[in-house]
C-alpha cells in the first residue's frame, strides 16, 4: 500500500480550521470569565435590607443593633480608659432641730421662706401648734442645689438648736449608665423605623407599613418611660433631698438634790382634784338610776315592815 502526501492546499485548510477551532475556544473562554467575574460581583454587593414584617418583628434591632452595640460598648470603654467615671450619688439629709414652744411656728416660716430664695424645690410642709394636750411640731422636706445647702444650713442654725444630723448617699451611676444606654439604643431603632416610613422607593405593602407604623409607636412609648426613669434620676442625683423635723424644746427644772417630792405635789394637787372631782361625778350619774329604781323601794318597804311591827 502505497502512503501519499496530501497536498498544500488540503493542508492549507486544515492550519485555517485549527485557528478557527482555537479563536471560537478562547472566545469561550473570555465569555465563562466575565460570567464569574458578574457573579462574584452581585455575590460580593451588600445584602438587601430585610423585609418590613420583620423589621417590625423586631429584626431591624437584630445584626445591625447588635453591631452598633458592640461598637458602642468599644468606644466607651476605649473612652473610658481615657477619662475618669463620672458618679451619680442621690444624697439625702435629715435634721432633728429643737427651738422654743413659743418661737416654733416663726422658725419653721424663716426656712421655709428661706428655701424660696434659694434654688430649692419644696415638697412637704406641715406644722402642729402646741395645745394643753400635746406638744407642737412642724416639718419640712426639699431638693436643694449642692451649691445652696450649705447657705439653707447656715440659717436653718440662725434660728433652732441642730440635735441630730444624719447624712445618706446612694451611688445611682450604674442604673444612670443604663438607662441612657436604653436610650441610645431606643432612639436608633426608631429613626430606622422612620427611614422606613419615609423610603418611597422600596415597595412595601399595606400590611408591611401597618406593622412598621405599630413598632414605631410602641418603641416610642417606650422611649418616653425611659426618658422620664432618666429625669427622676436626675432630679435624685443633681439635688439634695433634705428633710428637717422641728420640736418644742422642754424646760427642765432642777434644784436643791435635784428631786422633790413635796414640789412634785403641789405643782401636781390641781390636776390630781379636778380628776378626783371628775371620777366623783361619774360615779354619782352611775349610780344614780340604781338609787332611785332600787334602793328607795327597799327603804320604803322596810319602813312599812318596822311600822307593823312596833305597833304589834
């Protein structure tokens, strides 16, 4: 058998298909490339924000709150390696003060009065005036700048007798750090809701927007409880809370030994009679009615009998 070269033009037309066949390849190959390359692209593109129902559910609060917490809890304590903690104390003062029976209602105005040209918030009043029966008393209790204690202290001494002073501080800076924590984190979440409310370009329906609308509202409840736990706090932690308890002072009378009974009697014989008059009239009206309904009978009957008897 007999092998034969094939000819340049068979040849010719085999080398233009193999370059054909090679250019469609890479062609091919080109085209997977920029199909990965799209894919990798849409892959690495941030995830779309989820859907309203479950922001609403609560999982707007989720990854994107948790993130930001974490990154608020590095910040503050990188901040406070930096600065020094700032202490909230409620600091609380109560006096017991003696002044005369006589002067007890006047003193008791002077620091009221006292308090109203101070930067101090009145919260209770009450004043009882000496009767036969019980002595008097009166009270105060108010919230007053620390800048201005000491000036209500300075006349409160102008006119009573301190007899005891006892001072209190409760640390309230961990509940404070809480609380406007809470805050913080409340008020983020509602100004997402809010975005939400106000994006026009998402779709969302009737049901997504009624859900967001109801989130919102509660969360902003809620803010507000906060918001008020965060004043009383600072009214408890910005103010001192003062309260002072005014008493008649008592005259003690002493002499000789120190002790005398006779004294002790004649300045006690007046109201020892007039209780022995007043147990003596009691007894008289109980006894009374018995007298007329029993005792009369009896006599009169056992002066019948004594009468038929002598006359026998």
């Amino acid at each position: 058998m007999t092998y034969r070269m094939p000819s340049f033009s068979v040849r010719r037309q085999a080398g233009i298909a193999l370059l054909a066949l090679t250019a469609a390849l890479s062609l091919a190959g080109c085209g997977r490339n920029g199909e990965e390359k799209r894919a990798a692209a849409v892959l690495s593109e941030p995830a779309p924000p989820p859907a309203p129902m479950q922001a609403a559910s609560g999982y707007a609060g989720g990854a994107d709150m948790r993130m930001r917490s974490a990154e608020a809890a590095t910040d503050e304590s990188r901040n406070s390696q930096d600065t020094p903690l700032q202490r909230f104390l409620a600091v609380r003062q109560e006096l017991n003060v003696e002044v005369p029976a006589d002067q007890l209602a006047d003193a008791w105005g002077k620091v009221r009065d006292l308090c109203g040209t101070l930067k101090c918030e009145l919260l209770s009043s009450s004043l009882l005036r000496e009767t036969p029966q019980q002595p008097g008393n009166a009270m105060l209790e108010m919230r007053v700048e620390p800048a201005d204690v000491e000036k209500l202290l300075g006349g409160l001494a102008g006119v009573a007798s301190v007899v005891s002073h006892t001072t209190t501080s409760e640390d309230k800076t961990a509940e404070v750090i809480d609380v406007e924590a809470r805050i913080r984190n409340r008020t983020e979440f509602r100004d997402s809701l809010r975005a939400m409310l106000r994006d026009t370009v998402t779709k969302r329906t009737m049901t997504d927007l009624l859900a967001i609308q109801r989130t919102l509202s509660d969360t902003q409840a809620e803010l507000d409880a906060i918001a008020t736990q965060r004043k009383v706090l600072a009214q408890q932690t910005s103010k001192q809370h003062i309260q002072i308890q005014f008493t008649a002072r008592r005259a003690l009378v002493s002499g000789g030994d120190g002790y005398s009974p006779m004294r002790n009697a004649l300045r006690n014989a007046g109201s020892v009679l007039s209780e022995s008059v007043g147990s003596l009239i009691t007894f008289i009206a109980a006894v009374l009615p018995w007298l007329l309904l029993v005792v009369l009978p009896l006599g009169w009957l056992a002066r019948v009998l004594w009468r038929r008897r002598r006359a026998s």
